[in-house]
C-alpha cells in the first residue's frame, strides 16, 4: 500500500504551520519547565539536573545575531549551580536566519552534535498501513513506573547508554499530563527489546514520534515499524493530522519508506560552559 506524497506547497505550508506551533509557540515539555518568548528567541528552562534546557526558535538577522547568542549563554549560566554545570542546547534549523547562525554558535563556542532530518507524514496515512507483530513480539502499553523502567532497559540493550533524563520526562508526563503521551514497548516474552514514546502537546497540530532503538539481535524485523504503526493509530484516534519524527541516519529510510517527508534539517548545538 502506498501514500499520496505531499506536493511543495503542502509540504512548505506544514513547515510554516510546524514552526509556528512546536518552535515560536511552543509550551512547556513538563510541569516544572518554563517556556518564554525573549525578544527574538523563545527558550525552555528547567530547573535541577533532569529537564531539557535550550533554544527552540530564533528570529534573528546579522546585526542582532551575536548579541542574543551572548544573552542566552548567560541566562543559563545564571541558572547554573554547584551540582548543575552550564549546558543547554541551541535547536538549529536549516532555514533559521542568519544563513551563518551555525557558524555564529561555533564561535561562541558551542558544539554541533549529529544532524538530524526533521521528517513529517500524514497521520491518516500512516496509520492506514498493514502491519503485523513480528513473530514472538508483542506490544505492550507503558502506564507507571515499572514500565518506564523496562523502557530504560530497552533504551540501554539498543544504544548501550543511559537516559535518566528521559526517564524522569517520561515518568513526569504520565503522572501529571498522561493525555499527552502514548510510551509502548516491544516485548520478547518478559525482555524489553525496543521502546518508543510520542508526545502530544495539547492543541498541536503535529504528535513527535520518539525513541524505537531496537536490540541488536532484534533489528530488521519489523519492530521499529510496527512502533509507528502503533503510535499513528492512537493519534490518529485523537484528531492529530501530522506525525514528526526528528529521524537519525538509521531511521531515516525507514520512515521514507513508510510515507515521511523531509521538513528540513536541524543540528543541535550544545553549550556545556
């Protein structure tokens, strides 16, 4: 089964629409997160260890661009303490201004991590697609913290790391927004061997697919797949019309293959003091 492809203008409208509502408009990603529009920058702050600190959306020129870069350095420094070093992380996209906005960050001494495509479908489509378990995996839905613990274990048999930070986003958004986020597992029996999540923000038009890293002895099977199979049903439920999927290199063709459509692309810049 195939999908109609988005034409330019669809896809340049849905960019429009994604900065607008996930970037400039952006609300908090937990309850103990501020988000601020300051100027021309809106940033999230997070107080403590655990919560995502940065630059979701810029509108800046040449004259303004080194001088905003200089303010958010130091109202995170400002926020830093003895037990929280000075890290945040500036979100660059490719059509953000200046054009050398990167080259701007670089020199004020942040550093640029992988890039990632910023990767968008049609919910309805997505959802519609034939997909069936995999033989001895079955899915199971991540209501507590038992759950998200078994997420962590999967997370670390895929990428060989560990993610408290996810975790206690994760564990955040069950207890206190549960509405807004849909966290399932692939189960091999009792072993956890790939784990996803998709954040819904009350009001956006777009559902942010993430995670899915598999166990290595599990890849090409099918899981990842049928990950955001699940997750485009249950938004598809809710009314929300777009998928998006900030996509590695790995999950890239995937997704492509599936129907996604590239966005753009954005670099996270990261200022660690």
């Amino acid at each position: 089964m195939t999908t109609a492809a988005m034409d330019r203008d669809e896809v340049t409208r849905v960019r429009a629409l994604y900065d607008a509502q996930t970037r400039r408009d952006a609300r908090p990603d937990s309850a103990a997160a501020r988000t601020e529009r300051v100027g021309a920058v809106v940033r999230q702050t997070v107080p403590g260890l655990l919560g995502w600190n940065g630059v979701l959306w810029s509108e800046l020129d040449e004259e303004n661009a080194d001088a905003e870069i200089a303010a958010q350095i130091a109202h995170f420094a400002k926020h830093a303490g003895a037990d929280r070093p000075t890290e945040f992380e500036w979100k660059l996209y490719d059509h953000d201004h200046p054009a050398d906005l990167g080259e701007r960050l670089r020199a004020a001494g942040f550093v640029p991590e992988p890039p990632e495509t910023v990767l968008v479908a049609r919910t309805a489509d997505i959802a519609a697609l034939p997909v069936d378990p995999p033989e001895g995996i079955t899915l199971r839905v991540v209501r507590d913290a038992a759950g998200v613990d078994l997420m962590m274990r999967a997370h670390s048999r895929a990428f060989g790391t560990e993610r408290p930070r996810v975790r206690e986003q994760i564990l955040g958004l069950l207890r206190e927004r549960p509405r807004t986020i849909e966290a399932v597992l692939a189960m091999a029996g009792d072993t956890p061997v790939s784990a996803a999540r998709m954040e819904m923000p009350p009001g956006s038009s777009f559902a942010g697919l993430w995670g899915g890293g598999t166990a290595p002895e599990w890849r090409g099977r099918g899981i990842y797949r049928l990950l955001v199979a699940h997750r485009a049903r249950v938004a598809r439920q809710r009314g929300i019309p777009y998928l998006q999927v900030d996509a590695s290199a790995d999950s890239r063709p995937i997704l492509e293959r599936l129907g996604f459509q590239v966005l753009g692309v954005t670099v996270p810049y990261v200022w660690r003091g």
